[in-house]
C-alpha cells in the first residue's frame, strides 16, 4: 500500500492567502522527509478557502526542492486550456524532476460558471469536448502519434526527452472511472467531496472496465481522504471544529475560510446544522495517530484501492505537519532522517 497526499493550499482566516502557498512548499519537503509517495496539489480559482490556483507553478518550486517525492497535480482541469500548452508545462516539469511528474486531470471547472468563462472566454465546448482534449494531451504529453488525419499532427509538444509525466484520471463520479478504464489510465476517486458517496461503485466499475494501455498493464486505483491525527484525542477533537464548520457553511452554499478552532465554537448553528456536524464526526477520519491510521487501512482495504491519498487541514500549521508525521509512523513509512 502506498499513502501520498493531497494539499489544497488552504487559506486560513485571518492570514494572508499568499501564505498557504509558501506553507505548501515547506509541507512537500516536510512529507517528503516522512517517506510518502507522492505530493498533489489541486485547482481552484476565485476561492475563499483555497489558494492553490496555478498547481504547474507550485509544482514547479515543490519539484525543484525536493529530491525523492513525486509531484502532481490534482488536477488540471482541461477545459479551461490548451491540451498542448498543459502538455508542454508538464514536459518542463518533467525536465526540472525527471521521472517524478503526475499530470492528474480533470473536468470539473474547479469554480463557478462566470470564473470558468473568464478563465476560457473563448472556449469551445467546454466539458463537452473533453473526450478530444484529453487524446491530444495523451499524444503530446505521452510522446505518442496524434491520428493520421489530425490538424496538429506535426505539432511537438517540448522539451522532449526520456521520461514523460504519469498521467491520472481524477473524479467524483461514475463518469471518470469510465474514462480512466477505458484509456488504460491510474485512477483517483475524490472520497472526501461527499464523504464518499459514490466511491464504491465508480471503483468497481473501474477495476471491471479497465483495458491495458501503453501506459499501465493493470488498474492502479487510489482515493482521497481527509485526516488529521492528533497527539491526543482532545487534540484532533480541538482542531477538528474547524473542518466541521467548513463543513456546516459549505452546506449554506458558502467556501470560507479556515475559521480558528476558537471562532469555529463561536458559530452560530441550528439544531440541524448541529445535529448533521454531530453524525459527520462520527465517520470523520480524525483522532489519535493508531485510530486514524488502523481506519484509513481498513478503509483502504474495503475498497480495494492501491494507495491512499490524505488531505489535511489544520489551523496551526505546524500541527498539519505533525498530523502527516505521525501517520507516516504507522504506516511504518522508511522516512529520511535529517542530518
């Protein structure tokens, strides 16, 4: 089993968003440093809550700090670009860090309809013409032909060269793993969107679909889950109430902030509200480093995925990176000692 992470960038209240960027790039070395596999980091555009906009720029400064650790996105999303300039931003990447590079992509906007056409004005298509973009990024970012009849035949994607990035399939919906069984592609089910609603079937659609590529001889499944791991329980308990009113605004229609574990208490609930915080905690993947750990394995097995992905949130950033820490000594991870 293979654990990697997932890092949205989070924006924390009352601290400036451009932060959260510098903390990824402190948390990449750090995870690497703990020995897990991969670091992803995601899309979002016009957020309160998320400040990872541009992964391939963030990559780019993770990939050129670390040594080992793999780095991806999670993902691209493919209808806001060219398939051939997403392909050559990867192709750079993969010369920064040869052979580290995952180009996840995906098709969701990532963002609301007005960001999205600001984003692309002139984009034709959109979600629809995802099926042709991604051929042509496969083409260019894989090193293979485009078809014979293609306009962009004799169009290179640069810098060529011996390794080409790992392309994945991201998604939340039966749609992906379709997709990602069909081209012969890793996939990645996003677990933690709606407390896995959904994961089951898209995995066992996947694995029963999938058609061996170029690119990989079996299905490679992976899902995303948030944990955190406290050095206690009334530690994670403490840190915990501020995914929990995330949560409880999120349902309101609203992205905020990372509220405070001191001002997530002081929000004002309905008995509703309350008692729908109350029943998510019960499933939250959130305590002691043995509990969450023991829960992330079993869940890791019942769905019978080949890695697991771990998104994190915490007010202190220095208990996000313990949080990663302390699984990656259950997971009996060999990570690297500093000198």
């Amino acid at each position: 089993m293979k654990f990697s992470v997932l890092d949205q960038s989070p924006i924390r209240n009352g601290i400036s968003p451009d932060v959260s960027i510098r903390e990824s790039i402190a948390l990449a070395q750090a995870c690497e440093r703990f020995g897990y596999h991969r670091y992803w980091v995601s899309e979002h555009h016009s957020s309160e809550a998320v400040a990872g906009s541009a992964p391939e720029v963030l990559m780019a400064a993770i990939a050129a700090t670390t040594s080992r650790i793999r780095v991806g996105s999670a993902g691209i999303m493919l209808p806001h670009y060219s398939a051939l300039k997403v392909a050559e931003q990867f192709r750079v990447l993969e010369a920064i860090a040869p052979g580290r590079i995952d180009l996840g992509v995906g098709r969701a906007p990532g963002s609301d309809g007005r960001t999205a056409m600001a984003l692309n004005p002139h984009g034709a298509g959109g979600a629809d013409n995802f099926p042709a973009q991604f051929r042509d990024l496969h083409a260019w970012s894989s090193g293979f032909e485009l078809p014979v009849n293609h306009p962009f035949r004799m169009v290179e994607a640069q810098p060529a060269g011996p390794h080409a990035p790992e392309l994945w399939m991201l998604g939340s919906s039966n749609y992906g793993a379709q997709f990602a069984a069909y081209f012969g592609l890793p996939y990645c089910f996003a677990y933690f969107f709606n407390d896995g609603q959904g994961a089951q079937e898209a995995l066992d659609i996947y694995h029963a679909t999938f058609k061996p590529s170029e690119l990989l001889a079996a299905p490679h499944s992976a899902i995303t889950v948030w944990a955190f791991a406290g050095e206690t329980q009334a530690q994670a308990d403490y840190f915990y109430q501020s995914r929990a009113i995330q949560g409880v605004m999120r349902d309101r229609g609203r992205f905020i902030a990372l509220p405070s574990p001191e001002d997530a208490a002081a929000f004002a609930l309905s008995d509703v509200e309350r008692a729908r915080m109350e029943r998510r905690k019960e499933t939250a993947l959130s305590g002691t480093a043995p509990d969450v750990a023991s829960r992330i394995q079993a869940l890791a097995k019942e769905t019978g995925v080949s890695e697991m992905v771990i998104t994190t949130t915490a007010y202190d950033p220095a208990a996000r990176v313990k949080s990663y820490e302390l699984l990656a000594g259950e997971f009996g991870m060999a990570g690297v000692t500093e000198p």
